[in-house]
C-alpha cells in the first residue's frame, strides 16, 4: 500500500491506516509489549533487538509515523489531532509497539518547532524523526535540582563560539546519547531567572564526558556529565540569548506530559485486568481486583483529561500550569499501577532485570523528574487553585 493521505473523511483515514498497518507493522511488531526491553530508543550506537525492529522504524519513518503530527518537512506526517488519535487507536488495536521513543521526540521537538530558527528544524528535526540522533536532557544539576533556575554551568563568550564548563547531574542516557540540550548561565550578572541560554551540544565535542550513577536495581540510567572547557557555535542556542528560560519552561510542560503517560513511556501498557487474571492472587482476591478496577477508571480519566488538554493546546489555548497537575496525577496513577501488579505477582515479582519490580522502582524516580510532587503541589496550590500563600 502507499502513503496514507491525510486530510480525508475520517473513516477513509481508519480504513486507509488500518490497511497500511496491515501490511507493514511486522508480526513480531505486534506483541502489545511496553517494557524497557521492547523500547526502540534510536541514536548512532542504537543496536536493534531484531531485524523487524529496524524495518519497523524505518516504515514508519519513512512515513512519518514516528511523528505523525510534526509537519512533513520536518519527518512527520502532518497529521492532525483527530488523525493522529485514529492511528494511535489503530497502532493499539493490533497491540503494535512503538517505533520508536525518543527524548528528541517527547521534549525537545515540540520547543524547536516553536522557538527554533527554520534553519535549526530542518537540520535537527528530520534526523530526530528517523531515530538517527539521540538526545539527552542537560538540566539538574548538584546545586540546582527542583532550583532549576539556579544552574550554574557556565557558558563563557568567546566571539563566535561558548566556552561551557560545568557539571550536569541525572542526566538519563548521556553515555547512550549523541547530543544533549542543556541549560547554561551565560550571564552570571543577570536575575537569577534570567541570563540562561538553551544550547545544544554534540555529546563527541572535546571535554565531555559521562559517568553512570549505580542504582539499587543495578541499572544506570542515570549519569553524571562533566564539561571542561567544550567549545560551542553560537548557531546551536535555541531562541534568545540569555532568555533560555522561556524555552525551559515550554520544554518542561512537555517533559511533565510525558510523564504523566506514564503508563506508556515507563511502565507496561497492558490493561491492569489482563495482567492480574495471569496471576493466581490476582484471580483470587476480590480486594486486588477492586483496586485494580479503581486504578483502571481513574487510568481513563486521565487519560481523557490529557486528551482535553492537548485539543487545548491544539486550539492555542496552552496548557500552562495544568501540566503540574498532569505530572502529579500521572506519577500517582503510574506508582498505583506497579504496585498493584507487584502485589498480584507475590514473591515472585521480587526479581530484578526487565521485570515488574525494576519497573516498580523506576517509577519512584517519577516523584522527583520533571519536578517534584511537592513542587508540582505548589504549582497547583498557588497557581491554579489561587490558595493564599
């Protein structure tokens, strides 16, 4: 089958996607699985777990499904909002995995297409969409955590080109990446809000390096980055010099997003009822089974309020502060998931590699990533509900 059209009446678009599917998502593509083992994360040192793998990404690329609604120029598809659902609900439907997933994807596109030069969309994005670079996010550092804006990494004027020293910490993936966008001060006499430039950086340049930080699973997602006296070009800041706030702030809204999809980007994708009938505690305990059914409705709900929000955004309208409350509710629903499937598993989910229980540890991490709770309960407190200080 060819391209899929969009634009088209509705139910043509399903028929003409359901078809394409059909045809090109791989059998062993369409396993329904949602853990880190299944995750097609892409990048210059991507090693695939299988040749269909690989030949679904490249489909869907080549297709722009792994951006459906970036516009074609840059990788995607250009499809709608509505358009983009149908492909989810038909991508779902045949249990296919995700092509792929990407921090470029989650948080660092959607700030190009706004704040980016169209120079910097056509060099960066159509890459991105192909899963052939793959970023991390240079943010936290160990002076500045939930103080985002307190960072310190510096980036000293050198004519045409920053002198960055500094350290970033919690930075997932670094020693897997191939670039990183990163805050840096680049005016230490400015407010403290201000004087932050956006700025991204090749992983390869001289005086970078990466250490993994060990975790009790025996994983290391996490690492430390290091740079010492790494020459930048002054064409890779994003937006304003100095103003690189702004493009932090619309970043983190879509980092919070994705978050709060926890179910999806972190943990497994499987309704809660199928995995609990797989177990004989889930089976047999009435108790289990009403939480789950609990977890499942207000799973839905965030769901639609997600899908609310975003129309929102679609509309122009921005979700703003609301993505406090998205990553809040979604780090609860996503911590409740776990928690209930360890508890269906007994003993027998106390094993470590890809298995609930890394998964149910990970999710503690969703406590404090992208903000914490308790900041995130702020935000809500002072800026949504207007609750007096």
């Amino acid at each position: 089958m060819g391209e899929v059209n969009a634009g088209r009446d509705h139910a043509e678009f399903r028929r003409e996607v359901r078809e394409w599917l059909e045809t090109n998502c791989p059998p062993e593509m369409r396993d329904g699985a949602a853990g880190e083992s299944s995750i097609c994360w892409g990048g210059t040192t991507w090693v695939f777990t299988c040749d269909e793998q690989k030949i679904w990404l490249d489909r869907c690329a080549a297709r722009g499904f792994t951006v459906p609604t970036w516009p074609k120029a840059y990788g995607g598809a250009g499809l709608s909002r509505d358009e983009d659902k149908i492909l989810k609900q038909e991508m779902q439907a045949i249990g296919a995995r995700s092509p792929l997933d990407s921090f470029g994807i989650w948080m660092l596109g959607p700030a190009l297409l706004k704040f980016g030069t169209e120079e910097q969309k056509l060099h960066y994005l159509p890459p991105i969409a192909r899963g052939e670079i793959r970023w991390c996010q240079g943010y936290s550092e160990p002076g500045a955590g939930s103080d985002l804006a307190g960072v310190q990494t510096h980036a000293a004027d050198q004519g045409e080109t920053w002198l960055v020293n500094g350290q970033k910490i919690w930075t997932s993936y670094a020693d897997r990446a191939d670039w990183i966008f990163a805050l840096l001060r680049t005016n230490r006499d400015a407010k403290k809000h201000l004087g932050i430039s956006f700025v991204l950086m090749d992983m390869r340049s001289p005086g970078i390096t990466t250490r993994p930080i060990q975790l009790i699973s025996g994983a290391s997602p996490f690492c430390e980055t290091f740079f010492e006296n790494v020459e930048v070009p002054k064409t890779q800041v994003v937006g304003t010099i100095d103003r690189g706030w702004d493009v932090a702030k619309y970043l983190l809204t879509h980092e919070r997003e994705m978050i709060s999809n926890g179910g999806n980007a972190m943990g497994s994708g499987r309704a809660l009822g199928a995995v609990l009938t797989e177990s004989e505690t889930g089976q047999s305990d009435p108790v289990l089974r009403g939480d789950a059914m609990r977890a499942e409705v207000d799973s839905l709900a965030m769901a639609m309020t997600l899908e609310r929000y975003k129309d929102q955004a679609e509309g122009g309208q921005g979700v703003g502060d609301a993505s406090a409350m998205l990553k809040y509710m979604g780090t609860e629903l996503n911590k409740t998931r776990l928690e209930l499937i360890m508890a269906a598993d007994g003993a027998d989910a106390l094993t470590w590699g890809d298995t609930p229980a890394s998964s149910w540890l990970r999710t503690k991490a969703n406590s404090i990533e992208g903000g914490t709770s308790e900041v995130m309960l702020s935000i809500i407190s002072r800026r949504i509900l207007n609750l007096p200080g």
